[in-house]
C-alpha cells in the first residue's frame, strides 16, 4: 500500500517545509490528494496527531514520496508539495524539536476552492518575516483514499468503487485515453467541444485516479466509432461523475469523432524489486500490458530471448507462465504461475519489450457486414481458390483504422507468400476469423482469411492513400483510413452447407492471433445475430465486442432474438 496519510510538505526553493492547518479545509485536502493520484480525501484523526506533536518525537520511516507539485502565492514565490508520511507513525525513533518545527512553517494558510487541479491554483499566504509562524497551530496533517490499482491486491475492507458508466480507450498507460460513457447500454464517446481540465480531472477521479495532467482534444487518442453521447461538457470538477456534469446532447452537425475527447491523468508510483520474467510463451498481449505499466507506450514487438542486449545485475528470474487479455494494468493482474516454472532460466532467455509512442486500432464497420450478408448456392469447381486458402466465408467488410499509427504486416516484404491461384501475395498467415455460433457459443461453422492484400481502399477526407498491393505494392491500413472487402471476393463467406436453420451468432475477429500489436484489442471482435430458415438469411443487432455494456452483452449472448433485415 502508498502513503496515503501523513503531514503534508510542500517545497520552496530546494527545502522542504511545512504547512500551518489554521483554516485547513477538506477542500484543500481533496486539491492535494488530486495532485498525488488519489481519487478522494478523507477525515484525519487530528487528536492523534496532537498528542505525537506535544510529546515533540516521531518515528520516521524509510522515505516514500507519491507526488510533486507546484504552488506560487501572488509575489510568484513557489513550493512543491509531497506526502511525506508513515501511516500512524510511532512515538519513537528520531526527535524533531517544537522550536525547530515552529520554523518550518512557511505557508501561513491555504483557501483551495476544492475544484482546482493543482495547489499552484489555490491562494497562498506565506508567512511574514519576522512574525511567529502559526501561532497555536499544528502542521496540516491529509489523508488520502486510494484508487483501485493500490487496493486490488490488499486486504482493505474498504475500498472504492469504481464507475462503470465511463472508461478510458487507446491509450498507452494507465490513466490514460479516449472518454467513453455508457448511454442506454452503449458505450459512446465525448465531443471535445469545451473540454477542460476540470471536465478530465472528473472522470480520472470516477475511475480512482487522482486529478488530470492534462484534457486532450482532437482525437489524440485515437477516433471512437458508434455514438457521440455528450458534448460541451461543463463540469466544475466537484462533480463525482461526468454524467453530473451540465452537457449538450449531439447532433449530426455539433462534432464528428475526429473530435472525440480524450485524458492524460496521473499514474501510481511505486517501489518493487527487480527481477527477470520467463521468455516462453511471452506474445502481444503481455508487451502491451508491460509497455502500459512501465509508462512507454504501446506494444511494438515482444522478445523471448534477450541475449544480445547488454546485461543488467538482475540475473534472477521470478515470474513464468504470464498470460495477459491486454487490459491489465500491469504484469501481476495477469495470469502467472505460483511457483516459477520455466525451462530455461537463464537470463539470456528473460523476455524483453519493444515499446512505441503510437500503435493502430483496427476496428470493423459493423453496419457493412449487416447490410450486406446474403445466401449463395456455389458449384465446388468454383470453390478452387477458397478451398486452397482454407477461407469461406460471404459478406463484405469494412475495416478501419481509427489508432496513431498505421496497421502493418508483422512480416517484411521477403517473407511474403506468392499465391498463384488469385495472384497475389500473403502478408499474414490468419488475418481474419469467420464463425458461426449457437446462442451457448458452440460453433457450428467457420472460415478465415489470410490477409492477403491489406490497402488503403478508402480515407477520410484530407487523409491520402499509403498503401496499395498492385506490382508488389506496400501493404498496410493508413490511420484514418479502411480497408473494403467486397462480399463478392473469395474468402468473404462461410460454408453452411450442413447447418441446420436455427438462430445462430455471426462473430468476426480481426488479426486473431494478435500478430500485429495495437492500442485496444477488444474491439477486434464483431457479433451479429443471426436468424436462418435454410434458403435466407437475417442479421441484426451487428456490433463491435465493446460496444455494449457487459449486462447487454450477456443479454444478447442469451436471447438471439428475431432478426428485422433481409437480404437475399
């Protein structure tokens, strides 16, 4: 567990002193705790803090600091604040005299509105040379409510509960990404019109983080698909949920996803010792979660050998069997063995990350796949070419781009594959996955792609096109633009020959095996439902994987339901 209680310091001119508590306010605790990364305050035992301070000794732990931060009076005087504590320090150990902590008070009184971000945007009153430093007073004592990344693997009673009305996306730590709210049991982004830092700092302290460092604007994280459900959102920063917040609801002409907003908040501070992880086994997932812990942005390229780089003291290796969903926080959410299970233990063999500042985001247009799903009746000499690529599948896919950087094969233009049957080259072995499940997920048909030509067959407006497989071209999807599969090319059905008419669950996953790293890979997956009377077919309800809150993904899984479009 941090610091989360203790006399608060703030910093002026390289030496740390601290704050008198005349006047002190839960609203100037709340500023502090913001600035440390904590969500919330919370009342402090000031008698207990009395009685340590009369009997003039403390006992002072190893130091730990969460946060540093910034805060100026009118003359432009500055101070840095910390928590600089031990929770419920002992009377013993290394005294500090009253007369000596009467001269360490500099700041005289603080007045935070409580909706600031920062203590650099409260006034300040510094003490007067000369004067006696607060006169009958004690040092202002905060105590701090932790987020759910310091309580996950505690034993508190207590903990926070986290919203689950608003979620980051596309970003590359933990803090960090594209706003999203839930609106009727689907999840839409925020226009940025009139996003402020006090708007951000509300929903980095509904997800347990602390106040914002900064409210991004302009898809810096990426474009959002669906619903935009709120624009120029106003909060005052007291609000415990942006839903609290005064808002404009959106109209096709207000804003476009290139607006969407997005956050940059604090991340906790930790001290752990250093030991090496097992390289077996060690793929995208687990590089994306690493990258995200350490703070280096998204997953580039995983290593399971390490041997040509130069050695480090570490040489121990502690951790094996890691199996990551990509959304973790960091590595010790993810799967792992209890006891280190690997065959070769030698450093050489730890795994190893490659981190980018930028990664792409593939996403499937779901209104394409449901408008465009029909039946047809193929003689096998026709299969040829399907049959040889392992691929049957009929219904067009649109597959857009909506990350920083554009998607690329993993493998180079060397290690590309000649097919003759269609003349062109494989970029990727598996690309996409087609299968067709009962309402209980058992899959009853299936097919897949390999990427054969991955381009640019479309951009928005000002983007050009990068890529382009004719003569060998270079293969990729530019960010901002989508690739286009017609329903009429092979390798875009499923054979359903031996299905039976029933009501069925289309699902469609993009780069399955995850051998391309991206910002956010629960996206990849589309579900539709699926009605078939054995000569037509119906789809409806076509969505991406986290589109709907969890409640309604189960409810879908559950009841197929009757489908309303038909195409034929």
């Amino acid at each position: 567990m941090p610091v989360t209680e203790g006399v608060l310091e703030v910093k002026h001119k390289d030496s740390w002193t601290q704050v008198c508590d005349l006047g002190w306010t839960p609203k100037n605790t709340r500023v502090v705790c913001g600035m440390l990364g904590f969500p919330h305050e919370r009342k402090v035992n000031k008698k207990f803090y009395k009685t340590i301070i009369k009997r003039t000794a403390v006992k002072v732990s190893k130091p730990k600091v969460n946060g540093t931060a910034s805060a100026r009076q009118p003359t432009k005087a500055k101070a840095n604040a910390k928590a600089n504590t031990k929770s419920k320090p002992s009377v013993s150990g290394k005294r500090l005299s009253l007369e000596r902590q009467k001269h360490h008070f500099l700041v005289h009184s603080v007045a935070c509105t409580g909706t600031e971000v920062h203590l650099a945007a409260c006034p300040l009153e510094f003490s007067r040379p000369n004067a006696t430093a607060c006169p009958g007073g004690m040092p202002a004592v905060v105590s701090c409510m932790p987020g759910p990344l310091f309580t996950l693997h505690s034993n508190a009673k207590k903990k926070l509960k986290i919203s689950a009305n608003v979620r980051l996306k596309g970003g590359a730590r933990v803090g960090e990404g594209r706003v999203e709210v839930l609106k009727n049991s689907q999840w839409g982004t925020v226009c940025d019109d009139r996003w402020s830092l006090q708007s951000a700092s509300v929903v980095c302290r509904e997800l347990g983080f602390g106040s914002a460092k900064e409210a991004l604007t302009g898809a810096r994280m990426g474009q959002g698909m669906g619903p935009i459900h709120m624009n120029e959102v106003r909060c005052t920063g007291l609000e415990r949920s942006l839903w609290a917040c005064p808002f404009k609801n959106v109209t096709k002409e207000d804003c476009s996803h290139t607006e969407d907003a997005a956050v940059l908040g604090p991340g906790p501070n930790r001290t752990h010792s250093w030991g090496l992880i097992c390289g077996e086994s060690w793929g995208s997932k687990e590089v994306t979660v690493a990258c995200r812990q350490l703070g280096l942005g998204y997953a580039n390229q995983g290593l399971k050998e390490t041997w040509y780089w130069d050695s480090s003291n570490v040489t121990e290796m502690v951790m094996s069997g890691v199996k990551c969903t990509g959304a973790e926080m960091s590595l010790s959410q993810c799967q792992h063995h209890k006891v280190l299970n690997c065959q070769k233990t030698a450093a050489k063999f730890a795994a190893g990350v490659i981190c980018s500042e930028s990664a792409s985001d593939l996403v499937l247009n779901a209104p394409v796949v449901q408008e465009t799903v029909y039946i047809e009746d193929r003689p096998l000499h026709m299969l040829y070419c399907a049959a040889e690529e392992n691929c049957l599948s009929k219904t067009a896919a649109s597959i857009h781009n909506i990350g920083r950087s554009d998607f690329r094969p993993k493998a180079g233009r060397h290690s590309w594959v000649w097919h003759a049957c269609h003349g062109h080259y494989h970029s990727m072995d598996i690309f996409t996955h087609y299968d067709l499940l009962t309402s209980n997920g058992t899959k009853v048909a299936e097919g897949h792609k390999a990427s054969f030509c991955l381009e640019d067959s479309e951009c928005y407006e000002g983007i050009s096109k990068r890529y382009e497989c004719a003569n060998f071209g270079e293969q990729g999807v530019t960010v901002g633009c989508w690739d286009l599969y017609r329903h009429d090319i092979d390798c875009q059905w499923i054979d359903i020959t031996d299905v039976k008419p029933g009501n069925y669950i289309l699902q469609i996953v993009i780069n399955p095996n995850f051998e391309v790293a991206e910002s956010d890979f629960t996206n990849n997956a589309m579900k539709c439902n699926c009605k078939y009377d054995g000569h037509r077919i119906w789809l409806h309800n076509c969505h991406n994987g986290d589109a709907f809150s969890e409640e309604a993904e189960r409810l879908f899984e559950k009841y197929p339901g009757q489908l309303n479009n038909h195409i034929s």
